[in-house]
C-alpha cells in the first residue's frame, strides 16, 4: 500500500475530531456526575480486570452512588481480539444498555470502540469495519473512557487495533480501524490512576508515546496541524519517562506523561503512523507481546530506516529530546537523537530485541497462552527466514505503512525486521 493511494480519495489533508477531556488527579471521580449529564442509564463498564489494583471497584461504586446502573465486562485481553468485543457485545444487547466506560489502556478502550461500532451496526462482527471510515451510522452509544496508563491516547484518538482471530492460523492478523465515529463521547485522563501501573508496563507504554509523537512529526503525510504536538509531546516523555518509571508516586513524572501521552495521540490523529507501528502490530499478532514493548524495540531500527530522508526532522527531535546540538550538522544532530533514543530505552530497562523476550521478561507477557491453538506453540519469538518473512509480509499490509517516511518495500523492510529480531542496537552508535 503506498501513501498515494491512501490519499486519492481525499487530496484535502483532514483534521479528525477530539472529544471532550478532563485531565488531572481526581478526574476519575468526575465519572459519575459527566455519565449523568450525557443521559447515562445502564452502562457496559470494559476493562481488562485491572488486577492488584481496586480501580475498577472504586468506579463501579461511584457510578452507583449516583444512581447509575452498571454492567462489568473485564474479560478485555491484552491485544484485544476480535471476540473480547462481540462478547461485550452480546453482554450489552442482553443487559438493554445504553452507553459505555471503558477503563484501562488502549485494549480496554479500543475493544470498547469497537463494540460501540458493532452495536451501531445491529451486532454486526467488528472485523466488518477494519480500514477507513467503514462503519455506515455516525450515531452509536456514549463513551466515555478512563486511561489507567500513560501510552495508548485512544480515549482520544480516531483509531482502534483488534486481533483477528478467524484467519489462518499460520497468518494471524492485527488490523487497525480508523473511524470517526469511534471518536469516545469524554475522555477522562487521571494521573493518579497510574500509580499503580508496574514499572515495566510504565517504560513501555512511554515509548509508545515516542512512537505516537515521533512518526506523525517525519510521516510523508507531513500534516502542518500535528507537528507542534508531536515535537511537544517528544519533550515531555524526554524529561518526564525516567521519573515516572523510576519513581512512580510522584506526580510529576505521572502527569506530565499523562499530557505526552495525549498530545502524542493527538498529533498521530491526523498526521499519520508508520512502520514502528506495523512491526509492533506484526508482532503482537504472532506472539501477543505488549504493544508498547514491540514499539520500544522498533523504535530505534525505524529511526535509522527513516533518517536518509528526514534528516532535519529528526535532527529537530534531537532538540526535543534535550540533547545540545550546537556545532552539528543535521546528519550529526539525527544521529544524537537516535543516540538519546537508546540511551532512554535503556534507562528504563525495556529489552533491546525481540529474541530477548521471553515469559518471564514482563508484566504484561501472554508467550504461549493464547487465545488459540496457534498461541501455544509460540513460547519464544524465533528468528528463522520463514517467520521474518511473514512478519515482514503484515507490515507491508498494515494500514500505518503508508505514512511512514520511507518508502516500504519487501526488500527494504524485511532487513529493519530482522534487526528487531536479533539486531544489536550498538550497531547504530558511533
């Protein structure tokens, strides 16, 4: 898929709408009266259980002290597939709801678009909707989606990422649906709510910010709107990533990440993706990894990738990312962002290559557990020429392709693969 052919239909740039947002600690509590307001009555709560906390438990007694009738549905996995929304679904048509919260990361919130679309659509399967604008009523149920982690930004953002779990088993495919209507109804960002985020999951979900900021900022959609937020957004995860995984109670690394992260998601909104996301999306449809993990490996490998054609922009997120770049040229000054790009990673301890991921790596880590047959035998990612190949084959069909700065080939990509894979990222320092 090339980027001109995604933009034949509109040669207009569009700018993609934003809900409304309450941001800062004790927004959550706010739930209850904004559900109210929007004409709530019975509600689908989603989530993914948010075990060790009692998050989810506070807000369901919130909503019922003020005589709200609420529904839970914390069945929502990591990668959330295909049936986690028809579930919800069919949960939602039993129980006569007329709304949704979803409350957690982007599973939680993007299983919950998806069921709104679903539901909009008479239960029609959510798989129906992958691509562009494909659902066909503007008008589904309120939404309104509490983050628990700072990384997605899908309470604000026009897209949602669901695993197809009905393909070939030996093809799995993860697809991202871009559709205004899932736009949520509000969107309700709480600092405070990431305090209980571990350590890992926090670095990781952080470099799916870098990602979220980073690409809209060298995509070859090069949309003026979203470049401000996206250098911003950079900054922030720069100065506030390593206080908030290493010190997770204090709030300033907690909320000016709740702010990279939101700002990130509103500079990809409109300005495009690109191949850090499409790997990410590969793997986690072979092997279930955590989306922000997969990003954070990718990063750097679609860096290097990306640079021969973007040198200034990238010498510019040196800037960002705080590094001093008088005296350089912007072939140096790129290089020092990639430099600094590495050095965060591994400043907060995230694993440099896919092969380096095992079960025991992460929090989040699902290696050989499901959700079918073919999960079982993927306890480890194995690097062979066969399983490059296909995972190189879902990037290049993978709707974030298109914006990435480079032109993507079979030829170019499967390389940038491959280092993910086994690579050694000292390979990119001088």
């Amino acid at each position: 898929m090339q980027v001109d052919e995604l933009l034949k239909p509109f040669p207009i740039k569009e700018f993609h709408p934003f809900p409304r947002a309450l941001m800062g600690p004790g927004g959550w509590e706010m739930v209850g009266p904004e559900a109210l307001k929007l004409g709530f009555t019975k509600t689908l709560v989603m989530t993914t259980g948010l075990r060790g906390s009692d998050t989810v438990a506070k807000l369901m007694g919130s909503l019922k002290y003020h005589g709200l009738d609420a529904v839970l549905f914390d069945k929502v996995e990591s990668n959330p597939k295909d049936y986690n929304v028809m579930d919800a679904v069919a949960l939602y048509n039993q129980e006569k709801c007329d709304s949704f919260i979803s409350i957690g990361g982007g599973s939680a919130h993007d299983a919950c678009k998806g069921a709104r679309i679903s539901v909009a659509h008479d239960g029609r399967n959510v798989n129906e909707f992958e691509g562009f604008n494909k659902s066909e009523n503007p008008k589904n149920p309120p939404h309104i989606a509490i983050s628990t982690t700072a990384g997605t930004g899908s309470e604000t953002s026009w897209a949602y990422v669901i695993t197809d779990t009905t393909t070939d088993p030996d093809k799995p495919h993860k697809y991202v649906a871009f559709d205004d209507a899932a736009v949520t109804t509000l969107a309700i960002d709480d600092p405070v709510l990431y305090y209980d985020t571990p350590l890992d999951y926090t670095a990781q979900c952080g470099f799916d910010v870098l990602a979220h900021a980073s690409e809209p900022y060298v995509s070859r959609l090069n949309f003026p709107p979203s470049l401000g937020n996206a250098l911003y957004a950079i900054k922030l995860v720069a100065e506030n990533l390593r206080e908030a995984t290493w010190n997770p109670t204090e709030l300033s690394g907690r909320e000016g990440m709740m702010y990279a992260q939101y700002i990130a998601a509103q500079a990809f909104n409109s300005g495009g993706l690109g191949i850090i996301h499409s790997i990410s999306h590969a793997v986690s449809a072979f092997y279930d990894t955590h989306h922000g993990l997969n990003n954070a490996i990718a990063l750097p490998r679609v860096w290097a990738f990306n640079m021969p054609v973007a040198y200034q922009r990238f010498a510019d997120i040196a800037d960002a990312l705080g590094v001093d770049t008088h005296g350089m040229t912007k072939v140096q000054a790129a290089d020092a962002a990639l430099a600094a790009a590495i050095r965060l990673l591994r400043d907060v301890g995230i694993p440099e290559r896919f092969v380096d991921v095992h079960q025991d790596t992460y929090s989040k880590n699902r290696l050989g557990k499901g959700p079918t047959k073919f999960y079982e035998n993927r306890k480890e990612i194995i690097a062979d020429d066969a399983n490059i190949d296909a995972l190189t084959n879902h990037v290049l069909g993978d709707a974030c392709t298109p914006g990435n700065a480079k032109e993507c080939t079979f030829e170019t990509v499967r390389p940038v693969v491959a280092h993910c894979l086994t690579g050694d990222l000292d390979d990119f320092l001088s």
